[in-house]
C-alpha cells in the first residue's frame, strides 16, 4: 500500500512528546483561513510512498528520537486512514511511540471503522480545536465542527490520551464567551492530557505567494505571547466552572 506525503521532518520538537520523526501527509478538505501549509492541501500530489519506506527513513535516525517517536500530521492525515493504519502497525511493532495530529474533520460517527484501525496503534492524538461554534467555525474553515467535537468524546470514550490545540486569531477565535465555551467543552474530556494554546502568526505570507493564492488575512497581526496566556486562562476558567458544576 502507498500513500501520498508532502514531506518528513527528521528533528521536529513541537509535534509531540520528545525528538520526533514527523510526516506531513498530503492533502485536507479544510481550508482554514490561517493555515501555514497551504501547500498540503490538494489531494494526488505530494510524494508517493510506502509506509516501508518511512519507517526505513525513521530508522536511519532512531538514535536521535528515543525520547520521542513518530507524528503524522498534514494536511489531514486521516484523509488517507488506511496508510496511516499501516504505517502506526508497523511503528508499533517497533515499540515506536506514535501520535497523530488531526482536526478530526473526516470523523464520521456512523462509520469509523477506517479510523479504529488507526487509534488501535495510536498513543497519542493532537486535536485542533479550531472553533467551538460551528458556524463560526464554518466560517473559518470551511465547514462545521459537530465531526470534530464528536471525535473527541469517541477518543474520551476509547480513553485515548488527547492534547488540544487551538490558534487564537486576533477578531476570529478570541472572543472571551467562545474561549470559555470551549473550556466547558473540554471539561467533558477525561483523557486531556495537555492544553496548547497557539498565537496566531503570518509567516505563511511568502509561502502563499509563491503558491499565487491571496493570503486571507493580510490585515491581521500576530498574537502576542501575552494575549496567549491570558486566552488559555479564560480557558482554563471555562474548564474549571464546568467541572465544578458537576
């Protein structure tokens, strides 16, 4: 079996727990406004491969990522469930730690037998949060979160260790009532494992131009550090008034 990647990253420090070995997969049916990737969008591009192939190219810098493991992240790995099945397999097979970063918006809760062949090898799973209304999150992405907020509670349900991200966008996802709503949601997920608040930045803008495709949000400043913290406290504050509601 082949899947389709758009690259690796042999020292990636951000995509998980330890030193990691990350694979961006190619294409994603979002088109989030803030994307930094726009070039793992389009489906049958990207590099062909087998998960024999990545796990070779893991093992050629195991040593460097014994603290660590492997991440596919995209794009939307999920997009491509029976690739990225195989590929956790074999990891696992190698004792290797695996997690998977993905919006969660190809989760559908009729029929998840493609994506329960990817969570049975699954450590860890980053979950993008993107925006806690659904038509606000529409708006941002392109379609709604009932898919995403449903994934999660069947990770909840599986007990499989979750740690959220969500980008705060200054005018777009920091609005105080949503930041604390998405809080009270989160209080629902036992298996939260850790908490990513992400500031928005523009350093995609010369990637979108290479690309010749309008950046969407020319006018918007990048968060501070500062409005990060405080925007992961009125989190936070949401988690705690539902957990002592209950």
């Amino acid at each position: 079996m082949t899947g389709r990647i758009h690259s690796t990253e042999s020292f990636g420090t951000v995509d998980g727990p330890g030193i990691r070995f990350v694979v961006f997969f190619q294409g994603c049916p979002l088109r989030c406004i803030y994307c930094h990737n726009p070039d793992t969008w389009g489906f049958g591009k990207g590099r062909e491969v087998t998960a024999e192939e990545l796990m070779e190219e893991y093992d050629s810098y195991k040593e460097f990522l014994k603290s660590g493991g492997i991440t596919a992240t995209g794009g939307e790995p999920l997009a491509q469930p029976e690739f990225l099945a195989e590929l956790f397999a074999l990891a696992k097979k190698k004792g290797v730690h695996t997690c998977l970063d993905t919006s969660g918006i190809v989760f559908d809760p009729e029929a998840h037998e493609a994506v329960d062949r990817v969570l049975d090898n699954t450590d860890l799973v980053m979950l993008d949060i993107k925006h806690i209304d659904s038509e606000k999150h529409r708006a941002l992405t392109g379609a709604g979160n009932g898919n995403i907020l449903a994934f999660a509670r069947y990770l909840r349900d599986r007990g499989i260790p979750v740690w959220i991200r969500h980008v705060v966008v200054p005018g777009i996802t920091d609005g105080h009532d949503d930041l604390f709503r998405l809080g009270e949601f989160l209080a629902e997920l036992k298996n939260l494992k850790a908490l990513d608040v992400l500031p928005y930045h523009d350093m995609a803008k010369p990637k979108y131009a290479e690309l010749g495709i309008s950046y969407p949000l020319p006018d918007t400043p990048p968060l501070t550090k500062e409005e990060a913290i405080a925007a992961r406290e009125v989190i936070i504050s949401g988690i705690k008034h539902a957990l002592r509601r209950k």
